[in-house]
C-alpha cells in the first residue's frame, strides 16, 4: 500500500510539472514561488544563490549555475549566501569557510574544490585546522587563509548569516531568488538542470534597469 501511495505522489508530482511546461513557460506555484515580501535593496536582475557547502544538490547545482551566468549579457549579478541556521554548528562552520575565502576573493574559484573536498572526498572542513590543512593542498596562501579565517570581518558576516537567510525567506537549500521577488529550487522543479531553465526565464523576465 505504501508503495502504491508513493507511485502515485511520484506520478502526481511529474504530471504537475510537465502540466506547468506544456505551454512553454514555468508557472507561478509549481516551477517557482513568489516571495511574501520582495527583499528590499537588491536590483532588479540580482540573483542570490542560498547554499550549503555539504549538501548534494547545492553540489549539483554549482556548475550549472556558473555556466548559465557567463552566458549572461549584460553580466548577472550574482550573489552566493550560505544557508545558515544558528543552531546547526556545520553549516555555522561552512559559512565561515564560505566568508574566509570570499574575503580573499577565491569563493567562485575555490567553490567547486570545496564541494568536491567536501562531497565526493568526505572532508569535514569545519575547524581552522582542517580548512588550513585543505588549503595548503589547493596551494592557497595558508598564512592568508588563517588570518581570514579568524579576522572580525569574517566573524561578523558569520553571526549575520542567520539572519541574512530569514531576509531572503529562503527554508530549504539550495534556493535561486532572481530579483528578490521570486524563488526557485530543485526540490521544487527536479533537477538542477530544470532549475536553471526556471532561473533563466525568471531573469529574462525582470526589467532591465
């Protein structure tokens, strides 16, 4: 019976979506959902990727999602915020990570070695001695890496993150919001790949200024 019921949900959820593409274009609650409140302050074409370093899908998503910006013209704005909920210590740990090296300006460069050190190696890199450790093996800067580590700036872009994804209405990760009005995620759509074609029509339907 419970298989049945499962078949069923699975069955249901493919027919939603192809029913919500048959006409071409994704539909408002079903590929993406529209935001309670519009985030104040971002620009219209701004996309904000909400992800976690040890999560599988933000892992999927990655390389797609950096594929699809370059292709962008004008250039996207594209901005990443670890997803972070105060009283899970991992994530607080990957956030810093995520901030120390996006004060070093390699966050986008050193993305998909983390995810990839993290993901296919089983890496934990949530101390300051197994992120320096990883470093060194990426030939970073590991005295540069240690003291971005530690820094103020990086400890207060960390106790802000909490709340930075609560701003963003973002519950589950990863999440695509495109002009701080709407969201998209493979939970959601499926796949990464779909994500990305609902991200894409999101972004080309904002206006231009």
């Amino acid at each position: 019976m419970k298989k049945k019921i499962m078949r069923l949900f699975a069955l249901s959820t493919v027919l939603t979506c192809l029913l919500g593409a048959a006409d071409g274009q994704p539909k408002e609650g079903e590929q993406y959902l529209k935001l309670k409140h519009r985030v104040t302050g971002v620009a219209p074409r701004e996309v904000a990727e909400v992800f976690y370093y040890d999560c599988p899908h933000s892992y999927e998503l990655e390389k797609p999602l950096e594929e699809w910006a370059a292709q962008q013209h004008p250039a996207v704005k594209l901005v990443r915020i670890p997803a972070v909920w105060a009283d899970q210590a991992d994530m607080v740990a990957y956030a810093r990570l995520f901030y120390t090296l996006d004060k070093l300006h390699l966050a986008e460069k050193e993305a998909l070695p983390v995810f990839q050190a993290v993901r296919d190696e089983g890496k934990e890199l949530t101390s300051e001695r197994t992120v320096v450790r990883w470093a060194a093996t990426e030939g970073l800067d590991v005295a540069a890496v240690r003291a971005a580590y530690t820094s103020k700036e990086v400890d207060a872009s960390v106790e802000a993150a909490p709340a930075l994804r609560e701003h963003y209405q973002v519950a589950e990760m990863p999440t695509v919001v495109v002009g701080g009005r709407f969201r998209t995620t493979p939970m959601l759509v499926g796949s990464a790949a779909s994500t990305v074609s609902v991200l894409d029509h999101l972004y080309h339907a904002q206006p231009h200024h």
